[in-house]
C-alpha cells in the first residue's frame, strides 16, 4: 500500500520526468482564399481546387517544425447551406491530399455559427470562435503548445488579420498568387530562431 506522503513524492518525481512540451510557432491559415480558391460556401471536394504552392507551404513549415492549424469559418453551415459532416469530410480530403504530398495540418478548427443562423443551435449574436473574434486561435493554443511570440496568421480578409491581432499573433494579408513564394521569406527567421 502506497502511503499519502509516498504518493505525493511518486507524483513530484513524476513531475520532474516529465518537462513541459517544447513549444513551437504555428502557422494559422484561413482556409478559403488562402488554401483554396474561394468560390463562395466550397463544400464538396469536386469544388475545391488547391491554391498554387499552398500544399508546399504547408509541408515547409512541417519540416521547419512549426504546427499548423487550419482556421476558418464556415457560417455556409449555421445558414443551412451544407452541414458539419461536409466539412469534416472536406477536411479529410484536404487532410488526404496533404499526406500524398508528405505535408499535415496538426488541427482544423471550423466556426459554423453566425448571428443570422437558420438552426437555433447555429445562431449567436457574436459567435466567440467567428473571425474577427480569436475564438479559434485560442482554442489551438490551449489545446497545443503554441510559442505565441513566434506565430503566424496568414488570411485574405480584414477579419482574419483583426482575429490573428487579437489573439496577439502577428498577421499578414494574402491577396493571391502562390502561398509557398508568399511564404518563403518567414522560413529562414524560424530556423534560425529555432536553437
Ligand atoms: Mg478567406
């Protein structure tokens, strides 16, 4: 039988085994305008069709070590447009894709609700995880061991950039093109900022 004060010693050596995760930049990417073309509420793979470089951006910043997240509303679910299993379905292909192309996106975080939702469970007067709110940002970085200070929002709108800003992670614009070139100019900061 295990005493108190030995299972508090067992939990304290415990502890000490066991030093917090090393924490990592993570790059968070809107999805629609910045992954894929957007061509309004995409919600079938048949629609989707891939920003040039966005795959290889993804797979550089893997290898650089940075997490990434996937971040993006989807109120095309609140307005009954399409539902969260064609999401995560899309999401999955995506995820699909990526693994051919030896790249991974360490989480997808969706928002389906909006103030104008047709199902109740979809409407909120300020969804907390609707960009411009950092709702989903927050979430990554509970959830994972983010290094803040090093982190990167990259989007096509206002709302993206002001969700990143307030989440306190540093922000920049894609107006279009290819996401890997766009992106070539962070990877040497993070190398050499890695040791
Ligand atoms: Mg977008």
């Amino acid at each position: 039988m295990v005493g108190r004060a030995e299972t508090a010693r067992l939990i304290a050596v415990t502890s000490a085994a066991s030093p917090p995760p090393v924490r990592r930049p993570a790059l968070f990417l809107d999805r629609d305008g910045v992954l894929n073309e957007d061509r309004g509420y995409v919600h079938r793979w048949a629609d989707f069709s891939w920003i040039p470089g966005a795959k290889a951006a993804i797979v550089a910043f893997n290898r650089a070590g940075w997490l990434v997240f996937v971040v993006t509303n989807q109120s095309g679910v609140g307005r009954g447009y399409y539902s969260e299993a064609d999401v995560l379905r899309l999401h999955e292909m995506m995820a699909d894709a990526l693994l051919e192309a030896g790249g991974r996106v360490d989480a997808f975080y969706y928002c389906p609700h909006h103030p104008d939702a047709a199902e109740p469970r979809y409407r909120h007067p300020d969804p907390p995880d609707r960009k411009p709110n950092p709702g989903m940002l927050l979430r990554a970085m509970a959830e994972w061991p983010v290094d803040v200070a090093r982190s990167l929002m990259v989007g096509d709108k206002d709302g993206d950039l002001e969700a990143g800003r307030r989440a306190g992670v540093r922000s920049l614009r894609f107006e279009g093109g290819n996401l890997l070139e766009f992106l070539g100019p962070e990877l040497p900061k993070l190398t050499s900022g890695d040791d």
